[in-house]
C-alpha cells in the first residue's frame, strides 16, 4: 500500500517507537508513575520525567514542568480554550481550524463566551486583515491551527502573535499538522500555549499528546481525580503538570512518544519538513497539469506536507475509493474534521481527497499517485469514472 494519509495518522514509525511500547509493558520493570519508592515506579517516573525534556528540548520551553501530557491535540485543545476561557469573554479562531479547535468553542458559547472567525482572501488563504476587524472590548484569545489539515495551508504565526501581543490576548496554537515537521519555540514566536499530538509528525503512539505553557496560567482543570501529591486538598494540585494530569499516564505510550521525538530531534525537524514539502511540490506540479483537477488553496503559500483536490464533480469519497480499491493509495475524503475550511471552498457536498505525505514517503509514491490520477481523469472525461 502507497499511504498518502499522514495527516491523519503516520503509519510508518521508527523501529525504536515499538520496541519503547512493548518494553515498558513486556519487560515487567515498569509500574506506576506516582510518587513510590520502589523500582518499578521510579522506573516510571523517569520515562515520564525525561519525555517532558524532551518536548521542552523540542518546543524550547523553558521549564519541563510546563508540559502536561493528554491522550492527544483534541484533549490539549480543550483544555486550553474551556480552561481559560471565562463566561463574557470573546475568542477568534479561523475557517481553516479542526473541530478540536470548533467544537470546545461551540461548547462554550451557553456559558456566555462569544466567537468570531476569520475567513480566506480571494487566494483562498486566510485574510489577516479580518484579525483587527473582529477584536472586540472583551477579546481574550486566539487560537488557531499551525497549518491547515486541508489544505497544508501555514499560518503566519508571527504576524499573529504580534496581534495578540498589541492587545493583550493570550494566543493558542493547534500544532497538530506542524510539531515534527516546523520548527516550534514558544518563547522566541509568542505563543502562551500550544498543543500537540504525538501520533503524526513525531511518530509516536496513538493516545499521546500534550498541552506546553510559555508560563503558568489560572487554567481550570477538565478533569478532578489522582495526582499522586496532596492527597488531602479537595482540588487539584495548583502547579503544573500535575494540575492538569488527573488519574495514571500512559507510560507506554509516553515511552513511545519519546522514542518519535527523539528521532526527529536527532534526524532534524528541518530536515524532516523540507523533505514532505519537497514530495508535495512535485505531486502538486504534477496534478495541476492533470484535465479538470481542482487544487484547493493558495498554490504559493508555504506549507506542510497536504493538499487536497477534486476531479470534476466526482464525489471526493467515490474518488478515494478508487484509489484505494483500483490502486492501493490511501487518502483521505470527504470533510476532514474542518467544516468552516469547507463551507469557505463551497465543498460541503462533494468533500475533498487529501493527499498528505510523510519523511517516509518516496518519489515513487508521488509518481504512482500522479500515475493513478491521470487514468482516473482520463476515464472521468470518457464518462467511465
């Protein structure tokens, strides 16, 4: 199988992801990370401990006691937006954000909290001047996306962190589709929180993630349970992480999530990135020359590793079928968790296919891909498709 679904989940992994998983659950030395004294939870406790040094290393935060680690990005994300977020307060977002991001925002808005959200230019890239034009008295965050899981679209973090610098908001980045893949440092960019997956471009396990902090904030908790320390208090630890990580970790899949991060440290997040944009500029030169292949976003931004199309009117789903059924290429159709993103591209029927390529992927890939693409268009022009 050729698998162009990346963005959804990486499937080839460094060796060294599993074989972290299945030691810490095989070798039978590993308890848990609570506060005991005896082996098999120090044993715990130092995967965990040295996996919040590692992200600290990667996002260049500046204390690892500012990671808390989820179960994945929509856990984080939550966290972030119903945790800061009080009744009266106002918080932009954009078109091009996941449902992790829409949702808990929707969620919000019977206690009181308002939304705007900004839109795309006539690029069909988001328009920044919509950001000055949507603030209101009571604004008190952005959040938003890193780089769109439709179109690979990258936002301008700089320009938006300024933004919320000049008004006092705090800003919440979605680095679901960009931690592994573009380089990420709180401090340096201006971000006050940033979420994470584990599973896609840092390669780890299903089931991990975290939530990283520039500094420490008032955040509420989600969820109320152990913690390992202060027992007797009836709420949750104030300090981080432990506020924020109710109930055992995942140590196996920390364990793997540490052995992802650790390879894209040693290969280079840069290295990495530039790799998948590579195989998506040359799919993407070759597509756009294929008959009634519509590319969605602006061709010229910069990106990660995704784009999507549509072949005529061929139902994006139907057209994901064929390359899985007819050619084994694994993509993604229909509306990608990111309903605004598609209402804006007037897409909301057919859907998209979303091609999204990894540092794993080949020339290869990309050449049976176009390869595929070109009969399909050949036979949707002679009816057949």
């Amino acid at each position: 199988m050729i698998y162009l679904d990346n963005a959804a989940t990486t499937l080839i992994k460094p060796a060294a992801v599993g074989q972290s998983v299945a030691d810490v659950i095989n070798s039978q030395a590993y308890g848990n990370p609570s506060r005991g004294a005896h082996t098999a939870a120090l044993n715990a406790f130092k995967i965990v401990y040295q996996t919040r040094q590692l992200v600290q290393q990667l996002f260049h935060l500046r204390d690892s006691a500012l990671v808390a680690f989820t179960n994945n990005a929509t856990t984080a994300l939550n966290l972030a937006i119903k945790g800061l977020l009080h009744p009266g307060d106002h918080v932009i977002a954009t078109v091009l954000d996941h449902n992790s991001v829409l949702r808990p925002i929707y969620a919000l808005h019977k206690w009181g909290v308002a939304a705007d959200f900004v839109g795309l230019n006539a690029k069909q890239s988001l328009d920044y001047a919509q950001f000055t034009q949507l603030l209101r008295p009571n604004t008190k965050m952005v959040v938003c996306t890193h780089a769109s899981n439709v179109t690979g679209e990258v936002l301008d973090l700089e320009f938006i962190a300024h933004f919320c610098q000049q008004h006092h908001l705090l800003f919440v980045v979605d680095a679901a589709q960009t931690a592994g893949v573009l380089p990420l440092d709180l401090q340096r960019q201006g971000i006050d929180v940033l979420c994470f997956t584990g599973h896609k471009s840092l390669y780890g396990p299903q089931g991990t993630g975290g939530i990283c902090f520039n500094k420490e904030l008032p955040i509420t908790p989600l969820l109320a349970g152990g913690s390992g320390i202060d027992s007797f208090n009836h709420e949750q630890p104030a300090a981080l992480p432990e506020r924020l990580e109710a109930g055992t970790l995942n140590v196996p899949g920390i364990a793997g999530l540490a052995a992802g991060i650790q390879y894209v440290l040693n290969k280079g997040v840069t290295t990495l990135g530039n790799r998948t944009v590579q195989l998506v500029n040359e799919f993407i030169a070759g597509v756009t020359q294929l008959p009634q292949v519509q590319v969605y976003g602006d061709l010229y931004c910069q990106r990660v590793g995704t784009v999507s199309l549509n072949i005529g009117n061929l139902n994006s789903a139907e057209l994901s079928d064929l390359l899985a059924q007819q050619y084994d290429i694994a993509t993604r159709a229909g509306a990608h968790c990111a309903p605004l993103a598609h209402q804006a591209f007037r897409t909301q029927e057919q859907g998209q296919v979303r091609f999204s390529f990894s540092s794993f992927n080949t020339e290869a890939d990309v050449q049976a891909a176009l390869a595929a693409l070109t009969q399909i268009t050949q036979q949707y022009q002679e009816g057949d498709a």
